[in-house]
C-alpha cells in the first residue's frame, strides 16, 4: 500500500476500561471536580450540584488518564440552569494507585433541557496537540457526551469521512479522543460526531466545526 497524503492518526487513545467509576473511587473524583467546578459558581450564578454529578467512560493517552463528568447547577440563572462541565485526569503509578491527581471544569447556559431539537449533547476539551511536518497539525480533542436520540448503540469521531476512534454507548454516556481542527492539508478539517444504531444505520449527527470567532457550534 502506497503512503497516504494525510497521515492524520487514528485511534490514539486507549479503549475505556469501564463504563463509568463506582464506590470510593467516584467519590475520590468527585471531590477534585467539587473543587474545579465549584470555583466557577461565583460566575456561573450558581454552584454545580455536586449530589447529581454524571461521570462518562475513562479514556487513557499519553499515560494518563481523563474521566469527563457533567453536573447541572442547583438554581436557575436567568431562567436556565448552568451546566458545568470537564474533566479528572491522572497518572498511574507503577504501584498502581493514581498520581498527579487534577481537575479542570468550565460551565455554560446553553443545555440540552433548553434545546429539545438537539440530538446530541456534545462536551469537548483540547488536550494537546498533534504535530505533522510543514506546520501541519491539529488539536487533540477529548469528547464526551449523551444521546438525545433512541437506539445508539455506538459512536464514531469522523474526519472528512475517515473515522479517527470509535466507542460504545455505555448507560447512555460516550468518550471519545481523536485529532480535530486539522490543518494544513488544504481547507481546515473539524470532526463529526455520528451515532448509530444495531443495523449500523446513522441515526444522528453533529460537528465539532468552529465558527470565526473561535467558538464551538455547541458550547455544551
């Protein structure tokens, strides 16, 4: 087989272990996001209620370790409730405990109780980059999110047609982690979230795409 002109990595991650953490170890992750989303509540309106906090599967790049979470907030602001949103990231040890333990979050208005014509609800964070020759590259793109649609059974990242990682629906939750934002192999390139269904019919679709000013389509 010839080389290919845009050598953009696939399936990078890790495939997630579990559908989500239990017991001591999600009370463990719950109190580093208490911490992140918390320090928000001042400019979200709201604190985040941290009783109904939504863990999503792990997946693992790099050697760490990054569990996505979501938690609504518990008053209205103007008429909506925050959501607030991120992520708990680790490394393991070679003992096999979690080290260098962190916690990021932000927090947005635009939900999915305040969009019924959604079809999914969408979360994602850059966790770092990757770098091809020429300047060539794109932004390591952790992404989590709900179907809002019945019947999915799995869920593809896909870029321009080329599907970059792949990961059940769990419980009604999905991670996923691969390459966005890619550049410098002609028009910029930005992912699209598909979900399908058991006969692998595409039942829903949505972009990652970024508007001018930098913003995503759906900020949640």
């Amino acid at each position: 087989m010839p080389p290919v002109s845009r050598p953009i990595p696939r399936f990078i991650a890790d495939s997630a272990q579990e559908s989500r953490p239990y017991g001591r170890w999600q009370e463990r992750l719950k109190e580093f996001f208490a911490v992140a989303a918390s320090a928000l509540a001042g400019e979200a309106g709201s604190e985040p209620d941290l009783e109904a906090v939504r863990f999503f599967p792990e997946r693992t790049w790099g050697g760490r370790t990054y569990v996505p979470a979501v938690a609504p907030g518990v008053a209205e602001v103007g008429g909506v409730v925050p959501e607030f949103f991120g992520h708990v990231s680790f490394l393991h040890e070679p003992e096999g405990e979690p080290g260098e333990m962190t916690a990021i979050a932000d927090f947005t208005d635009v939900t999915a109780a305040e969009n019924p014509d959604w079809q999914l609800d969408l979360n994602d964070d850059v966790i770092g980059q990757w770098r091809s020759d020429g300047g060539r590259g794109g932004d390591l793109t952790l992404i989590w999110g709900t179907p809002l649609v019945r019947g999915a059974l799995a869920v593809t990242a896909e870029l321009d047609g080329e599907v970059l990682d792949q990961a059940a629906v769990n419980e009604g939750r999905f991670t996923l982690f691969a390459v966005d934002a890619v550049h410098g192999f002609g028009d910029e390139l930005f992912l699209e979230i598909k979900l399908w269904n058991r006969k692998l019919q595409e039942i829903a679709s949505e972009s990652l795409y970024a508007d001018d000013d930098g913003a995503a389509d759906e900020e949640d």
